[in-house]
C-alpha cells in the first residue's frame, strides 16, 4: 500500500479535536468537585481548593490552569482563582 502524504491542515484538526477532548475531561472534573460552587464567595488559593475538595494541588492546578485559558476561571496571582 502506497503511503499517503498528510495534509497539515489535517493534522493540525486533529490536534484540536484531541485538545477539546482533554478540555471536556477538565470541565467534568471541576463539575465534579464543585469548583465553581467553592469560587461562589470570592477568589481561592490553589492549596485551599485543593484542601477543600480533598484533591492533589498539582493535579488541579494543571485543571484549572487549563479552564482558567479558556475563560472558564480566571487565574489571579500567587495561585489564586476565581469565577
């Protein structure tokens, strides 16, 4: 079978498909741990929300950095987030 030549504009669709997927996974997860339920009453820091949702802080500032790119959140400094 005779290779076929990738297209760029193909992969760089496929790029974006794959990124949204891991984008729907960011937005579940914070659905999950009521994210936006904890920001209600004002901006946190990462290590609060990490403590009041029993998650790893790594972990969830990687999510929230993503949501946070997309609009989702808003990053403040010093690792604090808000709605």
């Amino acid at each position: 079978m005779k290779k076929q030549p990738v297209k760029p504009e193909f992969t760089f669709k496929m790029f974006e498909v794959l990124s949204r997927m891991w984008l729907v996974g960011c937005v579940k997860t914070a659905a999950e741990l009521n994210i936006a339920d904890q920001l209600a009453y004002g901006p946190k820091t990462i290590s609060a929300l990490a403590e009041e949702t029993h998650s790893n802080e790594k972990e969830l500032y990687r999510i929230m950095r993503a949501l946070s790119s997309e609009g989702i959140f808003e990053e403040l400094e010093n690792k604090t987030f808000a709605l």
